[in-house]
C-alpha cells in the first residue's frame, strides 16, 4: 500500500492556503437584493450544518456505546417492533426544517423582485440590456446614451434592468448587487437592484452559452450621484452618436472593448415586449414573433453558436421512413 503522506501534507496545506483567499462575491452583498441573497445563503447554509452536527454526534454517540466489548460479549439486543416516538422525531422534524426554509425562500424571492423598501419613493433609473455574442449593450433611455461593455449608475438609486438577448439566452449577473436573471430572445425580463456602496463590481453572463461565453463580463461602476451627472453630461457632449449601420456592426463583431455613444439602439431597433405580450386571445396562445421587425431582423446578425466543425454522425444520412427497421440483432447483423 503507498505511503498516505504526501496527500496528507497537500490536505493540510490546503487548509492553511484557502482561508487566504479572497471572499466570495455573493458573500459581499454591497446593495440591499444582493444582502437579502447573501442573508437567506448564509441562513441555508448554517441550518444544513445544524443538521449534519446532529446527524454525525448521533452517529459517533451510538458507534461508541453500542460497540462490540468483552463485557457485552454474546449479548443478543431484544426484538423491537417500532418506537413511536422516534418515528414522529425523524418525520416532524425534516418536515419543519423544509417548510421553515421554503417560507424563507419565498419572503427572499419577493423581497429581490421587487424595488427595496428603501428606495420605493423613488422613480427608478431603467437601463436596458441586451446581450449578443459575446457582450453587452446597455441602453439608457432617459439619458439617450448607449455603453457597450460596461455599465455605470448612481449610489442610492433604484435601477430596473429590461434585460433581453439577440441571440442564445444568457444570465445577467452582478453578484455582489443582485441575483441573476436570463436574457432571452423575444421577451423582456426585469431585474430590480440598488447599491448603497460607491466602488466597482464585476458583471458577469452566468449561463454558458457557446465558445464566447468567457468574454461576457462587464464592470458595473456605482457612482455618486453628481459624478454620475458628470458622466451622462460628458457622453453627450464628446461621444458619436450611434448609427444602424454601426450597431450592425456591433452585433456582427464577436468580442469587443468598450464603447460609448450619445444615443441608443432603440429608436431603430425597439426591444421586444414583456412576457404578457408574448399570450394572445384568452392567454391559452403564445406569440413568439413577440416585438419590432427591427429586433427580429437583427437577431440574424451576428454569428451563430453552433459549432462550425462536423461531427462524425453528420456525414450519416437519414434512414428513409419507408425502409423498414431491422425487428432483432441478428436480421440488422444479416442486413
């Protein structure tokens, strides 16, 4: 048998390396969403480890006392049909730990979905982002200015993301100010944050969507208010104004740095509608050429994720419908 303690040493040296690394993102909520995310994480994560203290100290309680000894040699425990009390221990028990996580879970998911208490007073600030391979365009239609890769924001200010994608479906994420959220083609979907920290935060697709996937981070910058005044004042005085002819070329382009323009996409190119514009007559149908001509023309623009090289089964053709199945191994051999 090989000797152990090479692993051993690389277990321990593990043990003194990772308490070194940085913390988690999720764990270092800066916006009250990404808190209430961070909170119920924590919460889950110390009841499961409640549960496991018990399971093991019974395991090692019972191992210990019930152990083969000289003493207690031959003995034969008497036959038990059932304990009723242990029986409604191990049942009440999972069924209230369940449902005091699930009430959990869904105050969470209320709270993140909606604008925080603290900013409910406020008109929040609506950004659209639209995601195509392999970055993001983010729009702001009150200020009429478009970024590409990069997104900035007041500290202190609600903020309703209209997110939706001119291809494959992707997650927005800015872990450490909120949850993520798809993108999807065809559809709007709404994602409601706010930060109460001035700093910058990595913004990232979180749903693997073909060989580009890697480069769809951005950088989320949380600003003061008046150096995000500053910031729209100068886009509008020094930035080119975008074109159709250049946001094609946007979207025909795979990666891409930043860019910054004074005006946005959606004057000639409109998002799509919400998900309830998707239902039609009495919402039994679903209309899934949902928005403008202008975002269904586009969405044939830039390349496609399928992966360009063949594989061994396309050289295959298709057994006609006609031609009858082999109905054992041996006729299929035979044939």
């Amino acid at each position: 048998m090989k000797k152990k303690g090479p692993l051993y040493a690389l277990f321990l040296s593990l043990l003194f390396i990772l308490p070194g690394c940085s913390s988690l993102s999720v764990l270092n909520p800066k916006g009250p969403a990404a808190r209430t995310l961070s909170d119920t994480i924590i919460l889950s994560i110390l009841v499961m480890a409640g549960v496991l203290a018990v399971v093991y100290i019974l395991y090692i309680f019972v191992l210990v006392k019930y152990r083969a000894k000289k003493s207690n040699e031959g003995y034969i425990p008497e036959h038990e049909e059932g304990n009723k009390v242990l029986e409604a221990i191990w049942i009440i028990i999972p069924i209230i730990i369940v449902a005091f996580l699930s009430v959990v879970t869904v105050k969470s998911t209320h709270a993140v979905e909606n604008v925080a208490s603290e900013y409910k007073d406020q008109d929040p600030l609506v950004i659209y982002a639209s995601s195509s391979n392999w970055k993001w365009h983010f729009s702001y239609p009150e200020e009429g200015i478009e970024t590409v890769n990069y997104v900035n924001i007041p500290v202190h200010r609600a903020v309703e993301f209209r997110l939706y994608s001119f291809g494959t479906i992707t997650s927005f994420w800015v872990p450490q100010l909120a949850g993520q959220k798809y993108a999807m083609s065809d559809m709007l979907t709404e994602l409601n944050l706010s930060a109460d920290t001035v700093g910058s935060y990595i913004g990232k697709n979180s749903n693997f969507s073909g060989k580009g996937f890697a480069h769809m981070e951005f950088e989320t910058l949380v600003m003061t208010d008046k150096d995000y005044q500053d910031w729209v004042k100068e886009v509008k005085e020094t930035a080119p104004a975008l074109t159709e002819e250049e946001f094609k070329g946007l979207l025909a382009a795979e990666v891409l740095g930043r860019k910054t323009y004074s005006s946005t996409h959606l004057t000639f190119s409109p998002p799509p509608g919400d998900h309830s514009e998707h239902m039609s007559g009495n919402g039994s149908e679903m209309d899934m050429e949902n928005g403008g001509m202008e975002h269904e023309d586009n969405k044939e623009i830039h390349p496609s994720p399928e992966p360009s090289s063949q594989t061994e089964f396309d050289s295959v053709p298709n057994p006609e419908v006609d031609e009858p199945l082999p109905s054992s191994p041996v006729e299929e051999t035979t044939n």
